[in-house]
C-alpha cells in the first residue's frame, strides 16, 4: 500500500482534527495536565518560600550591622538548602512529568487515544521518549560544536593569512564573509536535520519502538511540505499567542488597577513611601474577588494556549509519521529498510 500524500493543511491543523474526533479525551488530558503544572509550582513555592524569607531576614540584619559571622553562615546555609531540596527534587520530577505528558500528546496525536482515569503512564513509551530526547541534545551537541569549530577554522585562517603580509582589510573582509557563508550553510543544514528528524518522537510511540533516525525515511520527499507547514504553524502561533495575551494583560491590568493607584499615589511621596501601606494595599487587591478570579482567568487562558500551540507545533511530526506508516510500514518488525540517501546509510541487503 502506498503511502498518503502529504495534506499541509491536515499537517497545520492536525492537533484540531484529533480534537474533532475525541474533544472529551484532549480537554480531559489538558485540564490533568494544569492540574499537575499547579501541584508542582505550589510545592515549589512551598519550598523556596522559606529561602527568600531567610534572604530578606539576612539582607535586614547586615543592613544593620546586627550580625555575626556565624549567623551570618546559619542564615545563608538555611537559604541555600532549599535551593538545593528544589533541584534534587523539583526539577527531576518536572522532566519526567514533561516526558509523561509528551507521551500522552504523542498517543493522541498519532493514535486518537487518551488513557482513561489518569491520562500519563510511565512505561515502555515514555522510557523511549527519554532516549529520543536525549538523542536530540547529542545532535544538538554536535551541531553546536560543529559551528564553533566553523567559526574557529575560518577565523584561524583569516588570521593567518593576515600574519603572512596580506591586505589586513580585504583578509577580514573575506573572512567574514566566508565565516558568514559557512554559518549560513550550517544552520541550513539544521534546519534540514530539525525537519527531517522531527517525526522520531511520534514514530516511536507509533511503533511501540525506539525510532529516531527512522525520521529521515518518514520525511523523504515531503521536507518542503513539512518546512511550510511549520513556517506557517509559526505565524498562527505568534498571531493566537500575542492576542491571547493581550487580552490577559488587560484583564490582569484591571485587576490589579487599584493597587497601581495606591502604588502611584505612593509613588509621589518621594522618599516617605511607607512599605507596609504598599503591602497592605497589595493584600488588599489580592483579597478581592475580581482579582482572584482574574488571576485565575488569566492564568487558565496562558496555560491553555501553550498547551495548545505546543500541540499544534508537534502535531505537524505527528501527522507525517501518521502519514508514513499509512502504508503499513514500521509493522512487521523492527528492522526498517533505510534508504541511500540515509545518514546512516542504506541497509544491506538479503540474498
């Protein structure tokens, strides 16, 4: 069976197509996600709390001179453990939570399912996540390597030539230029690597298998269809994104107005601004009804539309590796045949 025909309209919209099939499933996995997001930013206002109470409590007292060394060491050691608490803990927990969720995007992207109940697992999926994502930062580490040693081998050779009595002003001039033209053609070709492995992560939760360089294959003949769909994914992005955002501005702006009067009447009593008023005004703000609900609004509608920009940016991998195993390949085992124009190579062949 041959494959589908790339649709760049299926591949911008493709998160909007999914959401058409199943709105329950995405809305439900959305409103897990916030949930999850909220739990993890209050346990770690939780635990940083205490630090940036301990560092105000230290700035006052070495602003007065109250403070012994040995004070001094216990205030800036109570600061640092939580610091230290947040990083062991908060940060490892946000990544795995991160691929957990990708995982479970990837499955309604490329499969239409949503798990019940609990939405994210941490199995086989997401255990090949880990291992496409770290692939992604060792080319990301080669890449960046290769431009430096780009820059590096062009500006040794400008100096060089500078050195052995040349034009100084025409070896810069010439340098530069060829440092450009072989920057140029470095972040061309990442923009070639980043299209055509985008499609690794959807094809390894497809597949059931680690997949990465696979990609390529997916992508063969459809880089421009890709290219365009992201182009024009990133202009609807930017259009949805800066008008979301606008309008969260102005609600927060409204609910927040009277503490700006306060700060501003405040403001013009030069150097007699009394911060406790400023803080009572602030906690006044905060107690009101509009405010909590505007913050919780605003809040809400962020989270929403970067939930769903991400959807709609990854969803464009999604439908090529949707796309590509449309003819039934990927599923007879895990052995893909790799074509010539391969990185890796073709695959040998049998007989």
């Amino acid at each position: 069976m041959a494959r589908q025909e790339f649709d760049i309209g299926k591949g911008i919209f493709w998160f909007f197509i999914r959401f058409g099939e199943k709105p329950g499933g995405a809305l439900w996995l959305f409103a897990f996600q916030a949930i999850c997001a909220t739990a993890l930013l209050a346990l770690g206002v939780m635990m940083m709390g205490p630090a940036y109470m301990n560092l105000f409590e230290l700035i006052d007292a070495d602003a007065g001179g109250r403070l012994s060394d040995a004070e001094a060491m216990r205030l800036v050691f109570d600061i640092l453990m939580p610091f230290l608490t947040y990083g062991f803990l908060i940060i490892p927990a946000s990544i795995l939570f991160a691929v957990m969720f990708q995982a479970a995007w990837l499955r309604f992207l490329t499969k239409g399912e949503v798990k019940p109940v609990v939405p994210i697992r941490l199995g086989g999926d997401e255990m090949r996540l880990i291992g496409v994502n770290l692939m992604y930062l060792v080319v990301a580490a080669v890449a960046y390597f290769g431009v430096a040693t780009v820059i590096g081998f062009f500006g040794f050779g400008a100096m060089m030539i500078a050195h052995s009595g040349g034009d100084s002003a025409a070896v810069g001039f010439g340098g530069v230029l060829l440092a450009g033209l072989a920057i140029l053609a470095v972040l061309v070709g990442l923009v070639v690597l980043g299209v055509r492995l985008a499609s690794a992560p959807a094809l390894t939760v497809l597949d059931g298998r680690l997949r990465f360089f696979e990609s390529w294959d997916a992508s063969k003949g459809v880089f421009w269809h890709m290219l365009v769909s992201y182009i024009v994914a990133y202009v609807i992005m930017m259009v949805i994104g800066g008008t979301i955002g606008f309008v969260v501005q102005l609600a927060l702006f409204a609910a927040f107005f009277p503490a700006i009067i306060d700060l501003v009447e405040l403001a013009d009593q030069g150097s007699h601004v009394d911060p406790d008023a400023f803080l009572a005004s602030l906690q006044a703000s905060l107690s009101q009804p509009g405010t909590v609900i505007g913050l919780i609004v605003g809040f809400v509608l962020l989270y929403a539309i970067q939930v769903m920009l991400e959807a709609v940016w990854h969803s464009i991998g999604a439908y090529n590796a949707v796309r590509a195993r449309s003819g039934g390949e990927g599923e007879q085992g895990d052995a893909p045949k790799l074509a010539a124009d391969h990185p890796m190579g073709a695959s040998p062949s049998e007989g």
